[in-house]
C-alpha cells in the first residue's frame, strides 16, 4: 500500500495516458479523437517533468562565480537537471501546434464530408470510389 501512495503521481499519469490512449483508439469522432490525443500527450509531458525533479535541489545557477572547479564539482548533486525541463516546453509547444494544425484539418474534413465520424467518412470515401 505504501508504494501506491508513494508513487501517487505516477498513477495519475498512467490513468491520464490510459485514459487518451483509449479515446485514441475506441472513440469515432475525429474531435474526441484529438483530445484524446493531447490527454495523452499532457500525460506525458507530466510523467518527464515529474521525473526531471528531486527533493532538495535548486536551479543550476552558480551564485559565486570564483569558486573553484572541485568545489563546483562536488556541489553538482544539489542542483536540479533543466534538461527534462527544457525539454518539456519544447513538447508543450509541439504539441500546441499539433493540436491546431489538426483542429484545422478537422474543419476542412467537416466542411467535405458533413461529419466527423470516421465510419461515416470512409462509408463516404468507399461510395465514392465505387462510382
């Protein structure tokens, strides 16, 4: 019981994730689709920054910058790495553009087929092909 209260935070990422994988793959509407999708994606990003933390470290900002290099070298493991972090934004903004580039398309899809269910749009695309 203590490792699922201790690791609480990871649960909800794997619920999170779950939870848009499976609007990913069972649901039929392109729009619930694409929440989906960024659920997951949000999860994620979540899960990396989760991880890129630790307990009692602060910003890699040297306040000193006369001190030695063993010195520096020793104080490393009280410094947070701002990699996993850096690269989170990079993620976040990624996954913006995804998400807008694809309500586009969603809009333009809708305005040729009239819906935005994906048995709908293939039964639409099949008929077509047949004529």
């Amino acid at each position: 019981m203590e490792f699922i209260i201790g690791k609480f935070n990871y649960w909800v990422y794997i619920i999170l994730m779950m939870i848009g994988f499976y609007a990913m793959i069972a649901k039929s509407n392109l729009v619930k689709k694409l929440v989906g999708m960024n659920i997951f994606q949000t999860a994620i990003i979540l899960f990396f920054i989760s991880i890129g933390s630790k307990k009692g470290a602060t910003i890699p900002i040297i306040q000193d910058g006369h001190g030695d290099a063993v010195n520096q070298a020793v104080n490393v493991a009280q410094y947070m790495n701002p990699l996993p972090h850096v690269l989170m934004l990079t993620a976040i903004v990624v996954m913006v553009s995804t998400f807008g580039v694809a309500l586009a398309l969603i809009i333009m899809i809708f305005r040729r087929y009239k819906t935005l269910e994906e048995d709908e749009i293939l039964e639409i695309l099949r008929s077509e092909e047949n004529k």
